[in-house]
C-alpha cells in the first residue's frame, strides 16, 4: 500500500469467529477487527464495508495476497477491479488454478478474486450477499 503515496487507509479484518490468533495479529499489524455477524465470507465482507468510512474498497480473503504493484498499476479512472489470486500453496495444480482464474477473470466471474470497488457502486447494487460462498461471484454479477 505504500503506492498510496500518503493516502489515508483502513484495514480492517472481519473475523468470523476464529480460533487461531488472527484478530491479535490483524491488530498488532495496525488493522481494525470488526466480528461478523454471520453468513461466512459474503458476512465478512459485509461487515467490513460497514465498519468503513473509505470511498475505495478493496475486499480480499484472508488468505489472499497483492503484487506490490497491484495498486500503483490502477489507471487514473476506475470503479471496479478484479485482481486474481496468488495462492500461498505450491504445486502445479495451484499454478493451473491460478491461471485458470486470470482467463476466467477476463471474460466472467470467478470467485477468489479481491476485488476493488468505489463505495458508490457496492451501494448501487445493495452491497454483497451474505452468502457462505459464491458470495464474490454474486457481487460481480450485480455489477455487471
């Protein structure tokens, strides 16, 4: 996020009950921790966005990571973008997925992409479902 170039940024981590210590790790690292409440990962994302105050949304899973160029490479007008996924796992399966993801991202919907969005148009389409999963999937049809 350094490429913000001074931007002010609100992290926070919807935590959906876990058990592990990401709430403390999430707050150790400066992000807010909001507890969801409730409809898995379209939960999640719900929630975050509501605890919010920002006009840019970037929502990713928790186990998604950025390229360090993923936002100085936005162009200068955008409303929505999907980043594919870089999975933290090794094996050529994993690469298979991954480039799955990036031809799928460019003609339809696949989930498990982050998504970055204006909170104009995440309002236009009545935010996302609080689905378990497809949730992303769902969002990115109501943009369209």
């Amino acid at each position: 996020f350094a490429a913000c170039d001074g931007a002010t940024l609100e992290v926070i981590v919807a935590d959906g009950g876990s058990t592990d210590a990401t709430a403390d790790i999430a707050q150790d690292h400066g992000a807010a921790v909001v507890a969801s409440s409730g409809g898995g990962r379209g939960g999640a994302f719900v929630d975050a966005v509501a605890a919010s105050s920002g006009d840019a949304l970037l929502l990713l899973h928790a186990d998604a990571t950025l390229s360090e160029n993923a936002i100085a490479a936005l162009p200068r007008r955008w409303a929505v973008v999907c980043y594919a996924p870089r999975f933290e796992r090794r094996g050529p399966h994993w690469r298979a997925l991954e480039a799955w993801c990036c031809l799928d991202s460019a003609w339809s919907t696949f989930g498990d992409a982050g998504i970055l969005l204006r909170r104009e148009c995440w309002d236009a389409v009545g935010g996302g479902p609080r689905w378990p999963l497809f949730d992303d999937v769902e969002l990115l049809r109501r943009l369209r």
